[in-house]
C-alpha cells in the first residue's frame, strides 16, 4: 500500500484551522473584555475564554487523526492477520471464540 504525501498540516488540516480560528477569536473577545471600557466585560472575558476552551477540541480531533500507527501494531487488534495460536493460549482463545459464537443474542425487553 503505498502512502499518501501528507503535506505539514498532516491529514486534518480542517480541524487545525478550526482550532486556530477558535483560538483567535477566543483571545480577541477575552482581549477585548479586558482592555475595552464597556459595561459587559465580564460577560466577554467568560466567553473568550470558554471559545479558547472549545479550541481544544479541535485541538485533540487534528492531533487524534494524525496518529499514525504500523500495521504490524494493529494485526492484533483489528484481526488484519491472523497469528497461529500455540499452547494454552491458542487453547482458550479459541475456545472463548466458541463461546461467543454460539450463545445466542440478547433480546431487548421493552418497558
């Protein structure tokens, strides 16, 4: 599989920029509840300050969707390859298996 060029924002360069219009106008409404002379500045220092707070959302979504991860770290996880089981621990895995493959499903009871 070959891999994508990737330019500096990484994959979620839409979040970055989302993150970075928050914080912007986060810092400009706390600014201005700070330095303008005007009788709701508090109400503006709270707001700037929670947009700022918001920003980290976007934040964690561009960081989150950059993480690159190898496919040999997700074989595990996601099934991509099967290893062969040997010994005790192949033994009960597949046993487990069984176990979840023939119990039937839980029927959802209405109140």
């Amino acid at each position: 599989m070959e891999d994508a060029v990737v330019g500096g924002l990484g994959r979620c360069s839409c979040a970055f920029w989302l993150a970075v219009a928050f914080d912007a106008c986060g810092l400009l409404v706390l600014l201005a509840g700070v330095f303008a002379d005007i009788f709701f500045y508090d109400f503006l220092i709270y707001a700037g300050a929670i947009v700022i707070f918001l920003s980290l959302i976007w934040w964690v979504f561009w960081y989150t969707g950059n993480i690159e991860v190898p496919p040999e770290e997700l074989e595990d996880d996601v099934g991509l390859l099967k290893r062969k089981e040997k010994g005790l621990s192949g033994v009960l895995r597949r046993f487990s298996s069984r176990i979840r493959s023939s119990r039937p499903q839980e029927e959802k009871f209405h109140h």
